[in-house]
C-alpha cells in the first residue's frame, strides 16, 4: 500500500482520509485545527505539524481545502506543501479552486521534479460515504495510472479531462449547475403552490418527472426540511458561480442563468442566510412571491436566528 499524506481534514477530507485509512494505506495527516483531526489519529492516521511535514514524508499527498485562498495558504511558503516536494513525489489537489492557481501550484511541482493532478470531485459528504464519488483529473495521463488506485479507494469513478487545470476548469462548469437547477426547481414549485398544489405532492411530482436529475432527486427535498448543519452553504456554492462567472467573461462565454441564481446568492447574504445550505433560494423566491400576493398585510419575519429557519426550513 502507498504511503500517502494528506491535507485539509474538514468533513470532506477527513471522510475521504477514513476511507484511505480503511483501505490499508499508511497516512500522515494535517490540519489546521489539530481537534479536528483527532477522530482520524484514533483510528492509525499518523501527525504532521506541517503541511510540508506531510509533503516531505509521503510518496503521494492529497489535499482538501475550502477554496483558492486555502490551497495558497498550505502549498505555499517554508512550510508548506509545495517546499515538501522532490523528484519522484506526487501531489493531487482535489479542491474547487481557480483553474488559473491549480496551473500555476503544478508548474511550481514540476519545478520541484514532481508531478500533480487537480482531481476535483463531483458529490458530496453523503455520495462520499455511499462509496458512488467521482474524480476529474488533469494532468499527466500515462503518470495517472499509477495513483488511480488511491483515488478509487476513496470514489470509483475517475474521468481523465486533460493537461492541468482543465480538471478544476470542468469542476466549475459542473457546478454551476446545481444551484441554477435549484433555483429553476423552486420556481416551478413556487408556481404549483401558489395554485393550491401543496408543496409536498408538488414536489414529489417534480422528482417523478423526466426533467429531476440525480442531483434534485437527493438536494430538492430539502426545501421541504431545512438541514440543520448545511450540506453546502450560501458561501461556498456562490464561490463556485464567482468562479464561473469570471470563466465566462474572460472566455466571452454567456452565463445568464449563472448570473440570475448568483443574484439570488447575494440576496441570501444580504438577509443573513450565508450559513444557510443553499436550497434556501426557495425560501428567498418564495418571500418575494409573498410579498407580492400579500399586498403588505402581514410581513414575513426575518430569518436571523436559528428558531426562524428551523420554523421556515
């Protein structure tokens, strides 16, 4: 089995380092709140007080961060990830990150003699711990091979897309999707309701219907229930669009479902909802329905404290 390292032990990452563990690799882990971490220690995983600690002693390092700002602050500097690698390491970064920076991180490892993949996921925590995640990966084709057994051992499905960053640039294509789905399903809900359909038959109904992806069929019932702890929330999937957006007004590309749902994400920060998960947009769409069929009899109350969204979820 490989001796891997690996950085960045959210619930993502942690989840995905419980898998490696599971499948018999030897792992040195890091985090920057060491607590965190401590569950996977209990079950082997193995201490590095650096992300280059983590570089240093592994044939192969993994990282899963929140964002482009995160995946600078543990590849770069004299401690970081990028100063732990030498000729014959590997390194793949599996965060949604500006295709620009995952470029400009594995020129610097091809400086170093190593080689990196960007190997975005497409899934969750819940797809994750079903086994059914899947990988985009760039990079060097014939140098995947050799490390595709430790990405399956963590999701079963890996789809080569190209040279470096194009594997992060597909990852923002896809993701863009989610959220516009979301916010074209709430209106189609919001409309059936507003018709004296109630929103439960409503929603079964759509999710029965040819035009439910796989993703809906899991994500869009939510409305109906407000998960307490946020699958994916208001801040990190409108880092996504951000991402997308600037993709598209660089390549000259058209994104206006993209921009309408992104607009939406910023009246969610606006009436305090960022934490929120994101199929919130419904709540958003459906305020502004209320609004306007209430004629201002009764306002709706703000959603600011943790009572209000669990009666509203």
């Amino acid at each position: 089995m490989a001796n891997l390292g690996f950085v960045g032990l959210g619930s993502m990452g942690g989840e995905m380092a419980r898998r490696l563990l599971e499948a018999g690799h030897s792992v040195t882990g890091y985090n920057r709140t060491r607590s965190r971490a401590q569950w996977l220690l209990d079950l082997g995983m193995a201490w590095g007080e650096t992300p280059r600690a983590v570089a240093q002693s592994a044939d192969v390092t993994l990282s899963m961060v929140r964002d482009t700002e995160a995946l600078h602050a543990v590849t770069g500097g004299p401690d970081g990830l990028l100063a732990g690698l030498g000729p014959g390491k590997v390194y793949i970064d599996m965060s949604t990150v500006s295709p620009a920076a995952s470029k400009q991180i594995a020129a610097q490892a091809a400086d170093a003699g190593a080689k990196m993949f960007d190997a975005p996921v497409s899934g969750s925590l819940i797809t994750l711990k079903a086994g059914q995640l899947s990988f985009m990966v760039g990079g060097d084709q014939d140098a995947l091979e050799e490390v595709k057994p430790i990405l399956q051992d963590i999701g079963p499905t890996v789809d080569y897309v190209g040279a470096n960053g194009l594997a992060a640039m597909m990852k923002v294509a896809v993701n863009l999707n989610l959220p516009v789905q979301i916010l074209a399903f709430s209106e189609s809900l919001l409309l059936a309701e507003k018709m004296g359909i109630s929103r439960e038959l409503a929603t079964t109904v759509l999710l029965n219907s040819v035009v439910a992806s796989p993703a809906l069929k899991y994500r869009f019932p939510m409305v109906l229930n407000m998960p307490k702890e946020p699958l994916f929330d208001v801040n990190m999937i409108q880092k996504d669009l951000r991402l997308a957006l600037d993709a598209g007004g660089e390549l000259g590309v058209p994104l206006p479902t993209t921009a309408v749902t992104n607009q939406f994400l910023n009246s969610a920060q606006g009436m305090g909802l960022a934490d929120q998960d994101f199929v919130i947009l419904f709540d958003i769409l459906r305020r502004l329905a209320g609004g306007r069929h209430t004629g201002g009899n009764r306002r709706r109350p703000s959603l600011n404290n943790h009572q209000q969204r669990t009666e509203n979820g």
